[in-house]
C-alpha cells in the first residue's frame, strides 16, 4: 500500500496501485504517465479530485415498511 508523495512522482513495475493517502479538504490532482518497456513514456492523465469536508446525513431509504406496504 502506498502514501503519495505530494508534487513528487511514484515509480513502481506493478499495474495495480493502492493508496492510502488521507486527502485534506480542498483539490488535488493526480497524474499518471506510463512507460513501456522500450522507455516510451505516455502523455499525462490527469484526475481532479475535490474533497469536501462536513456531515453528510443520508437519506432515509424506502423500502416496503416506510410505504406501509407491510404490517
């Protein structure tokens, strides 16, 4: 499992990737660049994540009891 270094770039051989970065409130972007095995690197990918902070209250699900449908 890995932590991302914040503005430096992770290297590993495996195509599978773990992290167990806790992400502060606020946005962060992530870029992969894949290198094959004759060194040719990929463009970038990038994802933006926003993170947001607060409660989050869950809706109340419907199910056959809230409807009444069952005594």
């Amino acid at each position: 499992m890995a932590v991302l270094p914040v503005g430096k770039p992770l290297e590993q051989e495996k195509p599978v990737l773990l992290v167990e970065n806790k992400l502060a409130a606020g946005k962060h972007r992530f870029t992969l660049v894949v290198i094959n095995d004759q060194g040719v690197e990929s463009e970038p990918v990038s994802l933006d994540v926003s993170v947001e902070t607060g409660l989050i209250v869950p809706r109340r699900p419907v199910t056959p009891i809230d409807r009444g449908l069952i005594p």
